[in-house]
C-alpha cells in the first residue's frame, strides 16, 4: 500500500538526497576498482489529507530504508549493483479496511537495480540493466537502454536512455497465505464490483543529458525527458467523496504523456566555495505543471570536511481532475482527491556534512566518506517532512594487468 506515498518520498529523495558518487576529476590509465556504499535513510511526514479516505484524514507516514550499492570497475567496464528494502508504517492504509491490523498498517517495498556499462566505440560507451521492485500491491519490472559520448578530457558529455517499465498492481505476492497476485484491493464498502478491467500499466521514457565544462569554474548541464503511460494510472484503494457524499474508486484517464527539463550549472566561486543551482519544469497532460528552483551551497571547510546547506521552492498546478472531500460533481467521468496532483507550493531546507576520515581497524579502513544529511519540507496544503540520511562509501583499487 506504500505506492502512492512512495511517489512523494522517491520526489524527496531524487532531488534533495546526496547521491553519493565516486567521481574523478582528472583523466586516469585503466584500472581495476571495488566502490561499496552503503546507505540508511529515515524519512517522517505527516498531514491530513489522505487520498485513502479521500482527501481527508491522516497522512502520518514513517519509513526505514537501508540499501547498499556495488560497483566494480573493470578497466572502462563497469558494473553495478544497488539493493535496498524500504519498510513502511503508515496509519492512512489501516483505513482501507476499517480495521486497525499491524498487517495493513505494515508494508515492505524490496527492489534491486543492474546495470552493465561498456565501451562499443571511441569514446563512445554503451549502458543496460535491468530492475525489479515488489511490495504487497505492486510488482515492477524495468529494462534500459542507453548510449553515452565523452569528450575530450571529458568537457563534455552526452548520453540518450531509453527505459521500459511494467508494473502490476495486484496485492498477494508477499502476504504469507498467497504468495501470488490475487486480485486489485479495494476499500472495503467499494468491493461490490471491479472497478477496473486491467491491473497493469506500462511506462515508456526517453531521458537524454548533456553535459558541458564551459570553463574551469563552470560546469553547465541539460537534463530533457518525456514519459508516456498507459493501463491503470489510478490508485484502487483511493476513495473519491462526491457533493452528494457517494463514494466511488478514484478514477484517472488510462493514458498519460510527461514532460520535464532539468538545467543544472555548477559554480566555482573559489577554493573554498561552490554554488550548485538547479531549475526545473514540468507539464503533463492531467493539466499538472510544476517549476522548482534548488541551491546546494558547498563550504569545503578544510581538505576532509565540507558542509552543504540547500534550499529547494517548488510550485504546483493542480490537475483537472482534482477536487478536494465531497466537491466533485457526479457527471464527472475522471476524479481524484489525492493532494498530490493539487495546488500546491513547497520549501526544503537541507543541511549535509560530508566528511573524509582516516579511521583504521588494524590494517582495514572502515570507510573512505560519511555523509549526513537532513532535509525538511513544508507543503502549503499542511504535509511536513523530515528525512534524514547516512551514507558510508568506500573504494579500493587494483592495478590492471
């Protein structure tokens, strides 16, 4: 049942999480190298306008989201791995069934990701993977495609990826007296009839980036992608109230086409100093737009410390097929509730420290980086929400034969 909040808490994550990379500046021989990282992040929200119960009640959600990542780095191969697992406690799912169960109020999401990255031409390199997630309502399986371009001295940089996801939204797979995908979940006074005739949705994105150093101090970065989805886009479990206080499942169009542009420019202002600025835009064909403006600020405080406050403001259209608890008209064929797809505008602060130490065990470091983050955002509908992270990384090398 962690589907729909997850949309909120993967937005978070995207684009205020740290994402910890290991990234050279110079140009180095091949060689061969193990990069681990490992990663917790907890994040609380709370509000009160669940989708759940239509707009209305409480949105007090908490996950615990451990997940670790490997790569290895063959020469100019490289290959990777990320597995997590995030367990979700969340009050709003309780209300599906009108019950209060540890069962329905508990839910966990597994998912993995693989890629492969290989050189096919100068300086020209080819990308595919693969990716799974499962949860007690949801099943995912995704396949990419990608093509990447480095320039000389790596100035610039081009890459195209194309990316196909299936998703079935059933509930059964991890609840111990199925284990297999038995039927959509509705609310529990909605489940005279089946409200929809699939249980699947497909997603197809074109993501394509650009990179460019104009300078020594200027690094500058275009993000566009388009998505289109097809199948079932609505939420089973979410109750529609019209003005008549009927009670229907939400209810979306079973196509949607996506839009969305990042431009990125990174500042060395000095030494000690840089600027990370992002914009972004949005437009889909629900009637959504969004534009967000972000800051990280990094003060590298001396060689093995630096601290990153941000700042993030984001601003919302609503769908048009949204309207609050018991203001949609019964003629209306496509309705939704949840707060989501409103109006709304959103500020996030965050503060990182990422440190570099020297800790021995014996011979063993224990890690090479640590980075803490938090981030709080308020919504101007009243959702709060606090996330905080830790990341561990390590790397050690090989010299290639």
């Amino acid at each position: 049942m962690f589907r729909k909040h997850f949309f909120l808490v993967s937005l978070l994550f995207s684009q205020l999480c740290l994402k910890a990379q290991f990234i050279k500046d110079s140009v180095i021989s091949p060689q061969k190298s193990t990069q681990i990282e490992l990663v917790y992040n907890h994040y609380l929200q709370d509000g009160n306008n669940s989708a759940v119960t239509g707009g209305v009640g409480t949105e007090k959600l908490t996950v615990y989201g451990p997940s670790a990542n490997l790569k290895k780095i063959n020469g100019y191969k490289t290959f990777n791995v990320h597995l997590g697992i995030d367990i979700i406690s969340s009050a709003s799912t309780d209300k599906i069934d009108f019950v209060v169960s540890s069962a329905s109020s508990r839910d966990a999401r597994y998912y993995t990701d693989i890629s492969y990255d290989q050189p096919i031409a100068d300086k020209w390199s080819l990308l595919t993977g693969m990716a799974f997630s499962i949860e007690s309502d949801y099943f995912s399986q995704g396949y990419k495609a990608g093509i990447k371009k480095e320039g000389t001295n790596k100035d610039n940089t081009f890459a195209l990826q194309l990316q196909y996801f299936n998703d079935d939204l059933r509930w059964g797979r991890i609840n111990p007296s199925y284990y297999r995908p038995e039927r959509l979940i509705y609310p529990s006074e909605l489940r005279f009839q089946e409200w929809f005739s699939t249980t699947k949705r497909n997603s197809y994105n074109i993501k394509a980036g650009w990179t460019r150093r104009l300078n020594n101090r200027n690094l500058l970065a275009l993000f566009p992608e388009i998505a289109y989805q097809t199948g079932l886009l609505a939420t089973p479990f979410h109750r529609v109230y019209f003005t008549d206080n009927s009670i229907r499942v939400e209810n979306l169009p079973d196509h949607r086409l996506r839009a969305s542009v990042g431009l990125k420019l990174h500042t060395a202002i000095s030494e000690h100093l840089i600027l990370k600025n992002t914009v972004n835009g949005y437009t889909d064909d629900f009637g959504i737009q969004s534009f967000s403006f972000e800051n990280e600020t990094v003060f590298r405080i001396n060689p093995f410390m630096m601290l990153m406050p941000g700042v993030r403001v984001l601003t919302q259209k609503s769908s048009r097929y949204f309207a609050p608890y018991q203001q949609h008209q019964l003629d209306k064929k496509y309705y939704t509730s949840d707060y989501d797809l409103s109006d709304f505008e959103t500020i996030t602060f965050s503060l990182g420290l990422k440190y570099h130490p020297y800790i021995f065990l014996g011979r063993k470091i224990l890690f090479d980086t640590m980075i803490l983050r938090y981030n709080y955002m308020h919504r101007t509908n009243g959702l709060n929400a606090h996330f905080m992270s830790v990341i561990l990384q390590s790397e050690y090398f090989s010299k290639k034969k």
